[in-house]
C-alpha cells in the first residue's frame, strides 16, 4: 500500500486524499525556464515561501545538489552509495521512518561515508491533512528516532507526495526544520517501466541550473546504471556536484 501511494502522488503531484487545508498544493517545478535554465515553477516558489524557510533551489550558482527519496529498499542503494563514494559525491537522502528501522547497515553507511539524511515523515504521511500537533508528531518522532538510534540529527525535511500549504511549511519551520523541494525532478520511480538510461542522462543533463536540487530515488534502476556518467557530465558543464 505505502508503494501504491507513493504511485499516486508522484502521478498526480498531490495525494488524493481529503485535505486539513482546503489550500493544499502538489509542488511541481514545471516545463517552463528562465534565461539561466532555471524552472521559473521553482524560482517562484522560492520567492513565495524562501521566507518560510523552503528551498527549490540553493543560492550558490556553481553547485547542484543530489538528493535521494528513500522510502523503501529496493536493491540500488549500496550501488548509488558505490558511485558516490567514487566520485567524491555528498548527496541527500529523505528517511522514511520505516527505511530507518528498517535499513540500519545502510543508513549507518551514508552517515559513515558523510551524506546529509533528511526527515521524509515517520509515515510518509501528507502534511496538510494533519493538525499542527499530529504534523509535529510526523516529524518528530523520526527526528528523535534517528538522534536516539543513529546519534544523528535531522535538519531537513522533505514533503512527502511533494504536498504542501502554507500553514504545513510555517510549522515545519518553527520545529527548527528547512523544507527541501526540487528544481529537477523526473519519472524514475516506477519500478515497473522504467526509463531508458541513454535519455535519462540526456535529460538530467540537459536540465542542469546554477542551484539546482535535483530528486532522484533509490528504486530506479536507471538511475543506479546512469549516476556515475550523470556527476561525470553536470562536471564537464562546469557544476559542482
């Protein structure tokens, strides 16, 4: 079921389910881009909500950021870990509280070899459909699980299904938390058709920003085969990654 919803919301870009907030939104970066290749979707967020502590994009134009949604193991993760580690790559990767207790040798592994881990919700749950005690909960729990189990501390945190509204962000925000969008994101986690390497790379590379956060997840075995030639790319454009 939690591999069902995921589907959904990623198809959708919001969950369809009855919302708290009749405001909620599904975040998408969008098709359209400015003069920088950057997705004006992001870049307007980024002025609507920057003030709420959310990002689609960072400020520092030389670099891209990776980041991985871990919502459930799927046999790729060590193999990304593999790439990463050869290219001197820090990514992010966004914890399902079920893929923290779940996963312990490879969580451990990407503090080890010095990844940033990011809160994705102890139940993946979609935050405008929970009161502010219940998102506090949420978030929370995990964060509080992973100090206690993994003497880790979580500052980042990512919306699961992508939804959000204002009143959700303000209260992340004042849990001492940054909520982490994307200004890249592509259809990589359907495990049953997935995307041809070759235009996968073409595509990532192609959509390459100053500031751009990129989401990738752990279950495409696209992205497994193609992150190394990826890096090697956004490199030779210039970028940091």
């Amino acid at each position: 079921m939690k591999i069902l919803r995921s589907l959904l919301c990623m198809l959708t870009a919001f969950c369809l389910l009855p919302a708290y907030s009749a405001a909620a939104v599904g975040y998408g970066q969008g098709t359209a881009r400015d003069a920088q290749n950057r997705p004006t979707g992001a870049l307007d967020f980024q002025e609507n909500y920057g003030s709420a502590g959310a990002y689609a994009l960072t400020p520092d134009e030389s670099r891209i950021i990776l980041t991985f949604d871990q919502g459930y193991e799927n046999g790729y993760t060590a193999a990304i870990l593999d790439t990463l580690k050869e290219k001197n790559v820090t990514a992010m990767f966004f914890l399902t509280g079920d893929y923290a207790k779940r996963e312990p040798e490879l969580v451990q592994r990407m503090i080890r070899e010095g990844h940033m881990l990011g809160n994705h919700g102890m139940t993946h749950a979609a935050l405008p459909e929970l009161d502010d005690a219940a998102i506090e909960t949420e978030i929370m729990s995990l964060h509080d699980y992973m100090l206690g189990v993994y003497d880790y501390e979580m500052q980042y945190f990512r919306p699961p299904c992508g939804e959000y509204d204002a009143r959700a962000l303000e209260k992340v925000h004042s849990l001492g938390y940054k909520t982490v969008f994307w200004s890249m994101a592509y259809v990589d986690w359907n495990t049953d058709a997935q995307p041809e390497p070759a235009a996968s790379l073409e595509q990532l590379t192609q959509a390459a920003h100053g500031g751009a956060i990129y989401l990738l997840h752990s279950v495409s075995s696209t992205n497994a085969q193609i992150l190394g030639e990826l890096i090697d790319a956004l490199r030779v454009k210039g970028y940091t990654v």
